[in-house]
C-alpha cells in the first residue's frame, strides 16, 4: 500500500526541495499479523511526515503491492523490516536498513530517520538476516537454513520415489541373480530412470538450498556441486557416498564460506563479477577438494572396516545382528551407514545366507512406514505439506524406499533419527530371531508379495512392529520437544508445526502454521505450511479459523454477527474479570463455549497455551489475539473482551492487553479466506480511532457495531 504523500516541501526563492520517497518490505515467518500490522505502521509513520512511502508485504497469501523496477530507481531508501530471507538483490545502489518485523512495529518513526544514513546495498551482498528471537540468530539463521533445503528436496524425493515405486510394481519381477528387475528397453525401465533421475538430484538440492539460504545465489553452485560430491561416493573411494547427512554438511560449509569470501576486500574493477564468477568457483573448488581429498578419505576407511567388523559377527546371536543391521540401515537411508549393512546383506546372498538380507529387507520399509504412520496418528504436529508427504512415505515404504523418510528426519533429525533407529532394530532383531530369508538384494513388503521372502509371516510381524515402534517413538520425541521449546518460548522454523518454522528462525506448531496473531517472536515457522496453517492459528479456546476479521454481516444476521458471522454478542464480554494470561485465555474459552461449539474446553485452553509459550500473541497497542488450531471446536469461533487495567501478556512494546480477541478454529478450516480476514484484522487494530471507538463501547451491541468496521 502506498501512504498518501504530503505536499512537497517548498523553500524560499525558487528553490524546491524534492519530497523524500521510501520503500519498505514487511514480512512474518508465517506472513499474517505482523506482515500486515508493520506495514500499516511504517505508513502512517511516512504519511504523518509528508514521507511517501510503498510497502511491500511478504506474507501468507504472497506478495502484495510488489515493488517494481520504477519504485526501485526513483527511492531515496528502502526499509526491510522482516524475520524471514528477503531478496535485496533488486536494491543494490539503494541505502537499506535490515531489522526485524518487530522493529517495524515498535519504532517506524525511528526506522525512517535511520534509512537516511543507512549503508548503500552492494552487489552480492545477501538476503536480509533473519532477526534473532530469543534463540539468538546463529540457531536462526541454521535452522532456517536447514528448513529451506528440506522444503525444495521433498518434491524430488516424492516424485523420484513414487515414480520408482510404480515402475517396480507394474513392471519389475523377481530374479535370482539381480535382485528386484525391471527389464530393459521397456516402458517401466524408462519411468524408472526418470525416478531414479530425482532421487538423484534429491541430496544436492538439500545441499544447494541449505548453502542458498546462507549466502544467497553465489552460495547456490558450491552448494549443489558439494551436495553432488558427497552423495557420489566413488570420486573418493567410497562404496557408498555421505548421502543426505553428508549433504547436510557440505550445505552449510558452502554457505558460510561464500559468506567469508564475501567479506575480502577485492579492487572495484573486480567487485561485479565477484558473485556470478569468482566467489562460485573459488568456494565450488574449495569446498569440492576438502570433500574428496580431507572429509572423503576418512569416510571410506571408517564404512570398508565397519564391513570387515560385520563379517565377522556372522556367527554370533541373530537377534544381536539382526538389530545392528536394523540401527544402520535406520541410520541414514540410503547414506554409507544404511549402504554399508546392504551391501553386506546383498553380498552374502551369493554365498547361500539369505537370512541376513531377511533382517535388512525388514528393516528397511520402517523408517518410511513409521514416519508416514506417524503424520496420521497426530496429525496436529505436522503441517499440511508434511502430512501429505506422509501418505506418500507410506507408499513409498511399501516398496522398500527408505529415502521417503529423509524429509522428517533432515527437518528434524534429534527426533526421528532415533525413533526410526529404534524401529529398524526392532525389525531386523525379530526378523533374525524368525530366521527369515531374502533372495534379492531389495526390501520391503514388495518382495514378499512377489515371491522373494521366505518366512512371508513372520517378516510381516517385524516390519509391522518396527513401524508401529518408530512412528510412538517419534511421536512421544516430537511432543516432548515441543514441549521443551514451549517452556524456553524457543523462536521455527520448522516446518513448524511441529516446530517450525520454520521455520523460520523457529519452528512454528505442525499444522498450524503460526496464527496472525502469533507474536513476533515466531517459533519455526518453517517448516511449516505458510497459507494454510497460518489460518489455523493455534489459539487459546475456540478461535475461529476463518480469522477474525471479515466485518461483513451476513444476511439475516440483522446486527448481531460480525466477523463473517464468527463472533455474535455470545461471544463478546465488555469486561474481563481475569488478571493473567492463563486466566484470561480460560475466561475466553468459556465465552466461546457459549456458543456450543466448543467441544472439549479443555484442549482448547492446553493448545493455546501451547502456542503462547512458543512466542507471545500480544501484538502492543495493547491487543492480544491469542488464537489455536484444534478439533475441541466444532466450527470457527471469535471472541472478544475488554480487560479495564490489562492483562500482563509480554507484548512487543511492554503494554498490558486491554482488547483481547480469541480465535479458534478445527484443523480442517483453514484457507486463505481466513489469512485475508486476519491481515484485515490486524491492519484495521492499528488505527487509533478504532481501537479508541472498541474502547468506549457501552455494551456488546456497541462492540459488534464498531467491529463492524472492518472490511
């Protein structure tokens, strides 16, 4: 939106001085409230002083009053208030000032006067930092970071995988000497080629858009390059290459190298090529020669001794190998741990023992299988993209893809790693003890049905209860982390949802998104699934998903509805009798209850208190808009209240909730109706005039008549 510009200042005689003309980019982790409420802020800053300004939103529902090259070229500064990557690119030659949404927020007449003598943008110089949020901006940055080379490898690792999942199943069959086979030159073979094509590219575009992330477009090549290097073992000497771990690693030494070289001094002359030229060579040809001559060699000694150990363990009890073999191919699926017990596995079907390719067949569709099981079993932990890529690591361990569980465990490896180690052992432990047998060099419940697994029963029972114990397992180290990040008000990314998320600087809650209300200081919100989950804001009792706002009466609610029908005078209380937060947000959920639509009130009140731990809802001005997203609502629901002498809610700028909205809605509303209705909620809050008429009101029917005005 661009603020009205005053009159340009005229001096004396015929002297003219040209108006001040500013840019601004806003933008939230998950793009609603703050997005939207620091634009409106930075505006009426500029307006008041005869400033004219645009601002750009970056938020759920995507870029809105975009800046063009022409608002570019004719800016005297340009403000980025936001908590997530922002392209300076298209600003280079423009002072810039880089702060968090917050700041934006709190001091947009302060921010003004800085961008005067804010430092000229160079070229090559990186995307906006991401604010610190209590975590500090280390763990920001790399969380954010490891959450963006997630989010652009799942696609590949959902195509390629399917894709070889269905050429196996229609067109493979059994062979005693290769394994699982798809016969050459036919049809299936080529839709099996083009899977295999995006699994290959699955690790270094893990790699590339962690490096990205960090040092932004001269960072993309080394780290792709690095990511390619690792997974392809034989450029060092390795049977089996670093996978998507090693992939992990190669993305964030080429990102924080670029950024190193970034900061050498180099002649003017040489500047404009630095970051399409010199800075991707120099640190593709670094990084490329640390892998293959310091990082690559120890690899391949450690995996060719951890064979030898293997084989000589043969012998020994079959449950103790059996689980050995379940924790590495758990491991890493399909890294040098995992590539190391099925090559040992395969290696031996030559020789006549099948039973320990049996143990590594079972183990092998767990991890997929568990962590598809697990997005189903609590579905409020993952956000909408991570419950979609579950149903489709589910069908992917059917045919003994292990790869599908790399999503979960690169967005969350301290809890899936584990619990998918866990399950793996547990298969292959009772897989040995069964004495079950595998003819091919595959796994899954594939090669049972096509007739390559003897003991079919029995194998059956392991990969059923390897799965069940990974996806418990799982879930129970998720929420405990949650938990945990709750407690310390931990900023995600992942996402997340779960965490967050998201990603962000923290991980925002698994399917929640973060609500337009969530504060500032946004857990993870990457991960996370912007549009939708941000609709689902993760309140305190009863929220309405369809966001708060809409001020559009609908027909024959005659007056008494507001708010796209989601908030009535049942909903609304002109004086809060709670002095707490945790009081007040259980005052809220049983004016919400009024309108019988609210469940069980208490999971209500547990997930937005959830919610307020992982960062505080209370946006200053004195508003607070706790909100959740939660199956104990049967329907979207609004609330409001007055509090007289305010709520303590840890608001950005200090102030006490005196004007309180509760939004709550059930996991399935959400939409990017709701998302507008928020960011139109949030906007209209930061008109004084408004917040003093919500002030004055006499009675409910005065409330609904003042918030009627937002449209």
């Amino acid at each position: 939106m661009t603020s009205p510009a005053g009159p340009p200042p005229t001096g004396r005689g015929n002297t003219e001085q040209k108006p001040l003309k500013l840019l601004a980019v806003t933008a939230c982790p998950t793009g609603i409230a703050h997005t939207y409420m620091a634009a409106e802020k930075l505006a009426q800053a500029a307006a008041s002083r005869g400033i004219e300004m645009k601002v750009e939103t970056q938020g759920s529902i995507g870029a809105e009053n975009v800046l063009d090259d022409n608002d570019v070229s004719s800016a005297d500064g340009v403000i980025v208030a936001a908590d997530k990557d922002v392209d300076l690119s298209r600003f280079v030659g423009k002072r810039v000032l880089t702060v968090g949404v917050a700041e934006g927020i709190r001091r947009p007449e302060q921010l003004i006067e800085r961008v005067r003598s804010a430092p000229v943008h160079a070229p090559g110089g990186a995307t906006a930092p991401t604010a610190a949020h209590g975590g500090g901006k280390e763990r920001s940055v790399a969380y954010k970071a490891l959450m963006n080379g997630v989010s652009y490898m799942i696609p590949f690792v959902v195509v390629g995988g399917l894709l070889i999942a269905i050429s196996l199943s229609l067109g493979g069959h059994t062979d005693p000497s290769g394994g699982l086979v798809i016969p050459k030159d036919s049809f299936w073979m080529d839709v099996n080629n083009i899977g295999v094509i995006g699994f290959t590219l699955m690790v270094p575009i893990l790699s590339g858009y962690i490096a990205y992330a960090i040092g932004d477009r001269p960072a993309l090549v080394p780290g792709m390059v690095g990511g390619w290097i690792a997974n392809t073992g034989s450029l060092y000497d390795s049977k089996a290459g670093a996978g998507f771990i090693g992939a992990i690693v190669t993305g964030f030494l080429a990102g924080y190298l670029v950024l190193w070289i970034k900061k050498v001094k180099v002649p003017k002359f040489v500047q404009p090529i630095m970051p399409i030229i010199v800075i991707p060579i120099v640190a593709t040809t670094a990084l490329g020669l640390f892998f293959v001559y310091v990082i690559g060699k120890p690899i391949s000694w450690v995996f060719e001794h951890l064979t030898d150990w293997l084989s000589g363990m043969t012998g020994t009890s079959a449950i103790l190998l059996g689980a050995i073999l379940g924790l590495m191919i758990a491991f890493d699926m399909g890294g040098p741990v995992n590539k190391t017990a099925f090559l040992f596995g395969a290696g031996l079907i030559a020789t006549g023992n099948q039973t320990v390719m049996g143990m590594c067949a079972a183990a092998i569709p767990v991890m997929p299988l568990g962590q598809g099981l697990a997005t189903l079993i609590r579905k409020r932990l993952y956000t909408e993209q991570e419950r979609e890529t579950g149903l489709a690591s589910l069908f992917m361990g059917c045919f003994g893809i292990s790869e599908g569980a790399i999503p979960f465990a690169a967005a969350r490896p301290a809890q899936v790693i584990p619990a998918n180690m866990l399950g793996g052992a547990v298969a292959g432990a009772v897989a040995g003890v069964a004495g079950v047998e595998d003819a091919v060099p595959h796994g899954g419940p594939i090669v049972a049905v096509l007739g390559a697994v003897s003991g079919v029963p029995m194998f059956f029972v392991a990969v059923v209860i390897g799965t069940v114990v990974t996806a418990l397992t799982t879930v129970a180290l998720v929420d405990i982390g949650e938990r945990r990040r709750g407690l310390a008000s931990v900023p995600a990314g992942g996402p997340v949802l779960i965490g967050a998320e998201a990603g962000v600087s923290a991980p925002s809650v698994p399917g929640a998104g973060t609500s337009a209300a969530s504060a500032v200081p946004d857990p993870d919100a990457a991960s996370g699934d912007g549009a939708r989950g941000a609709a689902a804001v993760v309140p305190r009792q009863g929220v309405s998903t369809s966001g708060v706002a809409v001020a559009s009466r609908e027909s024959g609610a005659a007056g008494d509805e507001v708010l796209s029908g989601y908030l009535s005078e049942r909903t609304v209380k002109v004086e809060l009798d709670a002095r707490d937060k945790e009081s007040a947000i259980r005052e809220m959920a049983e004016l919400l209850a009024r309108t019988g639509k609210v469940v069980d009130g208490d999971e209500l009140v547990a997930t937005a208190l959830r919610r307020e731990a992982q960062g505080t809802t209370g946006l200053g001005e004195e508003i607070a808009i706790p909100h959740a997203k939660t199956d104990a609502v049967s329907a979207p629901l609004v609330g409001f209240a007055r509090s007289a002498e305010g709520v303590e809610w840890d608001s950005l700028d200090g102030t006490k909730a005196r004007l309180v909205f509760m939004i709550a809605v059930p996991e399935a509303s959400a939409g990017d109706e709701h998302l507008r209705i928020l960011a139109l909620l949030s906007r209209k809050l930061m008109d004084p005039g408004f917040r003093e008429r919500l002030s004055e009101a006499g009675d409910e029917a005065a409330v609904l008549e003042v918030l009627s005005e937002i449209r």
